[in-house]
C-alpha cells in the first residue's frame, strides 16, 4: 500500500511516477548483449507492475536499489554499454545470494 499511489497510472498523464524495472530484465539484457535505453522506451515486460507487487508476500515483499547515474553521451545513457555488462554482472550475484534467502525479485529504480 504504501508504493501504490506512486505506482498508479496518473490519468492525467497517462503514466505511473515512478516505474520499477525488474532486476532479471537488467540481467538478461546484459547477458544477450542488449543496450541500455531510456527507461520511457523499455518493454511492459521489464516492469513490475502494481499487480504483481500485490501478489508478492512477506516482510521483505520486494526489496529495491536505487540507480543513479549520468548518461555518457546526451543522446544514449551508455553508447559502449559498459555500465550495462558491469550492472548486469554485479545484479546477477546479488540475486544468486538472495535467492538462497527466499528473495527472487528485486526491482530497480533508476534515476
């Protein structure tokens, strides 16, 4: 309850304020070689929607890390994709120990 009033679709808009992306997306894109666009341009299936946080249960339902970092060229985040392989590489591990915890999602919010 607490996250759904960001999550919900602004009618006015047409958008959400803030979209989380799911931490497995990040991780298969770097893993396929894919390239790191803005977040208004990824697929639906990269977020975690309100329903979905909805079915998630427990005290830890869904953690969350915060990216921030400044785009390399004004007109691509990460032209090499090098933050992209490194983020990719660096989430994978962190979610192989957290799954042995019980927490197989996280979601991502870049800034």
């Amino acid at each position: 309850t607490a996250f759904e009033s960001a999550l919900q679709v602004d009618p006015q808009h047409g958008v959400s304020p803030v979209k989380l992306i799911d931490m497995r997306f990040i991780i298969a894109l770097g893993e396929l070689g894919g390239t790191m666009v803005r977040r208004q341009d990824l697929p639906k299936e990269a977020f975690i929607d309100l329903d979905t946080l909805k079915r998630l249960k427990g005290p830890s339902m869904l953690p969350i890390i915060s990216i921030s970092h400044p785009w390399q060229q004004p007109d691509h985040p990460d032209p090499k994709e090098v933050n992209l392989q490194l983020l990719a590489k660096a989430m994978k591990l962190m979610l192989e120990f957290f799954k042995r915890l019980g927490i197989g999602t996280f979601a991502v919010f870049f800034e």
